[in-house]
C-alpha cells in the first residue's frame, strides 16, 4: 500500500480538529499537497467549523480542537466532496474513531472512547424522540407547560441537576409545549418540546456524560431534520427540528445561555 493510499477519512476529519500527532499531520498535508480535490474539501470543512466556532465564540470554554461538523444521511448522491464528508460521518456513527485507537496515541483514545462514544449517540437519539414525539396530537409530552415549575424540578432531580431550567424560547417564536422522560445514552434524560405559531415543533434533549472532559458543538442531519448538539463537562445537550440551520442554531445558543454549565 502506498502512502497516498494510507490516508483515511477518519484521519482527514481527525486532521480538521486537531487530533493528530506531528508524524501523522506531516502525512495528511502530504497528502493534500497531492491531492486538489481532498484540499478543498479540507478547505471547507475548516470554514464550516470557523462559522461554528464564531457564533459561539462568546460562550465556549473548550479548545478550536473540539468543533466538529457530521452528517447521518450518507445515501444521497453528491460530490466527490460532498461524499467524503458522508463517509466521515458514516464512519463516525459506528464509532470508527475506536477502531483507531492502534494508531494515534493510545492514551488520547482511551480517555476519549466513552465520550466518543457518547457523542456519537446523542444526536441519533435526538433525532429519534424527535420523530416519535413532535408528531404526536394529544400526548406529546407527559406534563405540560402549564406545569413548568413541577417540569423543571421533576426532571432536574432524575437528571441531579438540581438548577436545571426550562429554556425560554419565546423570543424566537417558540413557546413551550411541555416536557418528558426518556432515556438519553442509556441513562435518564430530560425532553423539552416547542412549537412556533405555525405549529412547527422542535426539541430540546438533556442528558449525563460522565466520562466528557471537554466542550464541543457540532451539527448532525437525516434528511430534512437537522440536530445541533454539544457537549458541555459531564451533560450533553441536543437541539432538534426540521427548521433551517440558521434558526437551529440561534435556538441551540439560547439554549446553552440559560442551561446551567
């Protein structure tokens, strides 16, 4: 096998965050100097990460190292570019960074598997609550917004957040449905749901991740649905709707302003 050849995708989407030791980054740029086509994709996801990073430039306590921007829809026809990145994030989603843990340094993965992991399931089990509540007509939530004091106490104790608040979204046209339990990662976790005058609804999950050390943001899409979600010391957070980006995000930054960290 040849060098140019021994360069996966894991190890492009490792390059763009900062996990690689020197020997293996002098390989990827190596690599790229090579390789026009595999630049300009590297190239891009840079400038998705700096948007990310500047729109939470204000509140982030963790290193450039921990942005990351995946998708979970990887069976569209797309560019060659495009279809890099969906075999990052396919990668990604069966927990290939564990697979590498032979090659980068042995101790970067073992105190970063369990988060990895953790990291990985989050968004596909926002995306799922999302698909199974947001749609539902009469019991979309177990208590209602009417409630919201009893809500926030309820779920703050399963979840030991003791000052754990519902977020206020009104002053991006979402009021609050209600809330529920549900199991985040195999632990307890807490659903806020909201919905626009239009009745567009999304979601808000919380849950425990003991083992994280860092904070991260990053986006994950299915399809029309798109997910913002990060990681903040030992909670993760999840934002879920089928809305644009641009309002995901602003509604993920009001999130994380009022969510305790």
């Amino acid at each position: 096998m040849t060098e140019r050849r021994s360069i996966s995708e894991e190890q492009l989407h490792a390059y763009v965050d900062d996990l690689l030791d020197e020997a293996d980054r002098r390989r990827v740029e190596e690599f790229l100097s090579e390789n026009p086509e595999a630049a300009e994709m590297i190239a891009d996801w840079q400038s998705q990460n700096d948007g990310l990073r500047s729109a939470f430039a204000g509140y982030r306590k963790s290193s450039a190292a921990d942005l990351q921007l995946v998708t979970m829809s990887g069976n569209r026809t797309r560019s060659l570019r495009a279809s890099r990145l969906s075999l990052v994030a396919a990668s990604v989603a069966i927990f290939a960074l564990g697979a590498l843990g032979g090659h980068y340094a042995p101790a970067l993965f073992e105190k970063s598997e369990l988060a990895q992991a953790y990291a990985d399931a989050l968004p596909q089990e926002a995306h799922n609550a999302f698909l199974v509540y947001a749609s539902e007509v009469r019991h979309p939530v177990e208590v209602f917004a009417d409630q919201e004091a009893h809500l926030a106490t309820w779920l703050g104790k399963r979840l030991s957040i003791p000052d754990l608040k519902v977020p206020n979204l009104q002053s991006l046209g979402f009021r609050l449905v209600g809330g529920r339990l549900l199991p985040v990662v195999g632990t307890a976790g807490a659903m806020f749901m909201y919905e626009d005058a239009g009745g567009q609804r999304l979601t808000v999950i919380v849950g425990r991740n003991p083992q994280n050390q860092t904070t991260s943001f990053r986006f994950a899409s299915a399809g029309d649905i798109e997910t913002f979600y990060w990681i903040d010391g030992d909670l993760g957070y999840a934002v879920t709707g089928e809305i644009s980006r641009a309002t995901l995000q602003k509604v993920a930054e009001e999130c994380y302003r009022q969510f305790p960290s």
